[in-house]
C-alpha cells in the first residue's frame, strides 16, 4: 500500500473524506505544518540570488535548509499519525473474554496511548517551529511572494492547534495521570504565546502588501 505521501491530493481528500478513521485530524495537522515548512522554502527560493536581498542572503539561504529538513520532518508524521492510530484500534479489538485478556487488553492500549500522545505532540512542536521560521521569511523574504509567508504562519497555526487537540483526547484516556501532565504541560509550553506570534506575523505581512 502506498503511502499517503505519494497519493494524488484528490485520492487523498477521497480517503479524508471516507468512512475510514485514517487518514484524519492529526495526519491534516502534520500535513498543514509540511505545507507551512514548503511555503516558507519558497519564499527562500525566490528571494535567494536576488540583488536586491543580497543582505540577506546568507540568512535566506540557512533558512532554506532548516524549512527543508522540517517539511521533511512533518511529511513523516502523516503517516506517523496514521501508523498509531491504526495500532490503538488493534488493541481495541484484542480479546478480552477472560479476566487475564482484559488486564492485558487494558495495559496495551494504554501503553499505545502514550505513543498516541507523543506523536501529536511531536508534531505540534514542528509546527511552533515552522511559525518561527514563516517570521523570519516574513521578515527577510521579497516583498513579491510575502503573502506566501503569510500563508505559511496560518497554516502551521492551524496545525499546531489541530495537533494540541490530538493530544488533549488522548491525554484523557490515560490512567497514568503522571505521564499525561507531563506531556501537557510541555504542551501549555508549546502553545504558550504562538497566537501573539502568529498574529505579529500576519500583520508584517499586511503591512507589506
């Protein structure tokens, strides 16, 4: 079966939109923050080389290879997400007639809901690092595709909210209350202060249209 990464957009939408409970949310979430990581590589792209930016090439050129690695990051956790979410519902469907099934029924999908909790977190970090790196494109980048820059910062928001949902519903499920704060916690830390940010950013780009 090939990936969701190698499927057309349309098949891709097709599955989003099917009965199937993958791809979902937290595939949409990682893919949002790819999208915002690629949007900020080509704003890199158009305004490496040009004379008029020539300041900042250096810095364009770094920022290049850091919005690079993280799409490819991002585009990982697609599947990622699909992966544990596709191993919880095995778990699901372990036997549970006796009381030894149930225990061990019961132990498994909590030790796959930590994974399930992990990866959406994961993910919600990439993104916070992808509305960084949509401020300095924003910041640096030509004038001609800043709204690209713009584009960029909304959709890596919307993936890292998306993400702290994905976590937050699975946080819920969990026994082990100990590790569940924890994971929310650094999540709080994530979140912390990416609105103001987000909106810093939109309004550079509005300034520059």
């Amino acid at each position: 079966m090939s990936e969701i990464k190698d499927k057309s957009i349309e098949v891709f939408l097709d599955e989003l939109a099917s009965r199937s409970a993958t791809p979902g949310g937290g595939s949409v979430a990682a893919l949002m923050g790819a999208q915002s990581a690629a949007l900020t590589s080509m704003v890199c792209n158009l305004t490496i080389g040009k004379p008029k930016y020539s300041e900042v090439d250096a810095d364009m050129q770094a920022l290049l290879v850091k919005s690079e690695a993280l799409r490819v990051s991002l585009t990982k956790m697609i599947k990622a997400d699909v992966d544990v979410f596709d191993q919880l519902m095995m778990t699901y469907g372990l036997p549970k007639e006796t009381d030894e099934e149930k225990t061990a029924r019961s132990e498994q999908i909590q030790n796959v809901l930590k994974e399930a909790t992990l990866v959406p977190l994961a993910c919600a970090k990439a993104c916070a690092e992808a509305i960084a790196l949509s401020q300095e494109a924003a910041e640096k980048g030509s004038v001609n595709v800043i709204s690209d820059a713009g584009a960029g910062v909304m959709s890596a928001y919307a993936g890292l909210k998306s993400a702290a949902l994905n976590v937050y519903i699975n946080t819920a499920s969990l026994k082990d209350r100990a590790f569940a704060d924890t994971q929310l916690i650094e999540l709080d830390g994530v979140l912390s202060g990416a609105e103001l940010k987000v909106g810093d950013v939109y309004q550079v780009v509005k300034n520059k249209l």
